[in-house]
C-alpha cells in the first residue's frame, strides 16, 4: 500500500521536470513504477505515430527472452482497457485475458496490473507492472498507477512536442539551405523527393509540374517507385483537380479511398496509405508531390504544414532555377547574334 499518495505523486511530477531526453523520461516512469508501487517489474508500449501500432519500448526487471516472446499482444489489451479502465489478474500464468502463460511462469511472474497511458482521451501507450508472488492491488494503488499514466502522459506528449519541433525545424533548415545553395533543377527535385522520404521514412516520392503550353500535369522526378507502377496510367482527375485548387489530399488506406485509380497498383507496389500537397509560388500551384508509405499510418498536422512549407519553399526554387535557364538561353541567342552581326563587317 502507498502510504502517502500526494507525497509520491509530487516526487514522481518533480522528477518529470529534470529529464532531458525522452530515453531517461520513459526510464524514470518505469523506475517510479517499480520503486514505489514494491513490484517485481514494470514495462511501457508507446503508440508509434508513424506506424499507427503500439510497441514494447522500455522494460524494467523483465529478462530479454520475456520481451521478445512473452507479452500480451497490445491490441488484445487495449480492447480490455478500453472496456474496464484497467486490467488486474491477480494469477497471469492462468488467465485467458494474457498471452504466453508457460513464458510468464519462467519468468517467475504471478500478478499484473495494467492501465492505459492517455492523452485527450486518445490512447498513447500502455504501462504494466509485474509481482513476482500473487497479490491484491487495494484501490490507492490503482488509483496511483493510473495517476501515474497521468503524468507520464503529459511528460511524454511534452517531450514528443519538444523533439517534434526540434526535428522539424532541423529538417526544413537542412532542405531549405540545400536548396538554396543550388539553381540546379535535377538537385531541388532530388531533394523534395529522395531526401524527404529518407526524413519521413516514406516508401517513395513523385512530383509532377504544370506544363502551361499542353496544360497538363507532367512526371518530372520521382523516388522509390518503380517503372511499372510510374507507368500505371492517367492521373485521376478528380485528384488533380483539388490540388491545383491548392489542397492536401490524404489518403489513409488506399484499396478503401475511391479517389484512388489504381487500388491494384498500389498494393502490388506495396503502397498502403498517401498523401498528396500541391506545390505553390506566389499564388500559383506549379504542380503536386505525391509521398507514398508502405504502411497505414496517420500523417500528424505537424508533418502536413512541414511538407506545405517544403513544397512551397521548392517551388519558388524551381521557378528561379527556370528563370536563370532563360536568362542563359537568352543570353546566349544575344551573344550568337552579336556575333553574327560582327561576320557582316
């Protein structure tokens, strides 16, 4: 039993304050869980944002072979935790709510108590706690451990703004210099495509440009993808027709979406979920980037304004670029002509 609840909350909200990395924040939830709850282990699944799936990130007094092979699938947990609040088996080697009983019998686990980790009511991870001989958890310590996912809750979603912004803002740094430093147009489109994906660990990338004199949107560079699938076929006009309006198309699940032509294509390519954002300068959509994932996964507000802001920053630079090419050939019909007029005389 807690004896002083306030004074543990208190200790475990001083301490979220003097972490600095999110490795030593999801360590020091685990720590508090164990020291102050008198367990044998504890364990944390986080949501993965990009791949939409809860995963196993920190563990505590719970040996490797465990880790990999004995935990309970997060989906099944999830459905319980949804429904009760939390999930207590006072005999885990035995319940028909747990996964690999013979694994957790080695490992010498007898009781678990598990409660969600929320944020805006919308599930963000899974914390657990292990005994190592079977025990009742009276209700101040449930109500502590949820308190505690309370906490960890807001530390995290803290830390990910933190490390999200940071991560953003180094990228667009990085991108936006290379682009600047270079008038090349292969570079710019190298970059919006190939080194995008690298950052956002998307499958592949195409961008296609407005030619103004056949009025179609035409294929100018692409990552990732192959031939047969570039090759697919015309563009849905019904997409193309909301980005030149300047929107961002996003496309959860492509055999489900039907703005989607090829469905088929898309799956034999191994593309599970897209999204498109058009690419403007001065008011004028020059064209579109299309990134594909291989995976469902949902695209946070963050990474959608950070893409906007790419593209456009990419097509004021693909426009300058264009404009330099006429300089050139400009320059070098004058310099032609001088020279032809200088052979009269």
């Amino acid at each position: 039993m807690i004896k002083n609840f306030f004074h543990a909350i208190c200790k475990v909200s001083r301490a979220f304050g003097t972490v600095s990395t999110h490795d030593e924040l999801l360590n020091l939830i685990l720590d508090h869980a164990v020291e102050l709850m008198s367990v044998k282990a504890a364990s944390l699944y986080l949501q993965d944002e990009d791949q939409d799936q809860m995963i196993p990130v920190v563990a505590k007094g719970l040996s490797d072979t465990y880790q990999k092979h004995g935990r309970t699938r997060p989906d099944k947990l999830i459905r319980v935790l949804e429904n009760d609040g939390y999930l207590f088996s006072e005999d885990a080697v035995n319940d028909p709510r747990l996964d690999n009983h013979d694994i957790k019998k080695k490992e010498g686990i007898a009781s678990e108590l598990i409660v969600p980790i929320t944020f805006k009511d919308e599930f963000i991870g899974i914390l657990a706690v292990f005994t190592e001989k079977k025990r009742l958890f009276d209700e101040s310590e449930v109500v502590f451990i949820r308190a505690l996912a309370d906490e960890a809750a807001m530390a995290i979603n803290d830390m990910r703004l933190h490390e999200r912004i940071e991560t953003n803002t180094r990228l667009f740094l990085d991108l936006t210099t290379s682009m600047n430093s270079t008038l090349d147009i292969n570079s710019i489109l190298h970059i919006l495509t190939a080194e995008v994906c690298e950052a956002y660990l998307f499958k592949g990338a195409l961008i296609r440009l407005h030619n103004k004199e056949k009025d179609i949107l035409e294929r100018v560079a692409s990552y990732g993808l192959s031939e047969q699938f570039l090759n697919k076929g015309p563009v849905s006009a019904k997409i193309l027709e909301q980005c030149i309006k300047g929107e961002t198309i996003i496309i959860g699940d492509v055999t489900k979406d039907d703005r989607v032509q090829y469905p088929d294509c898309m799956v034999q390519e191994g593309i599970s979920s897209m999204l498109t954002v058009p690419i403007q300068s001065k008011n004028e959509i020059m064209g579109i980037m299309n990134f594909y994932s291989g995976i469902q996964r949902k695209f946070p507000e963050q990474m959608i304004l950070m893409l906007r802001a790419l593209a456009n920053q990419g097509g004021l630079a693909i426009q300058n670029a264009t404009m330099l090419l006429m300089l050139q050939e400009e320059n070098k019909c004058l310099e032609e002509d001088s020279y032809s007029c200088r052979l009269w005389f």
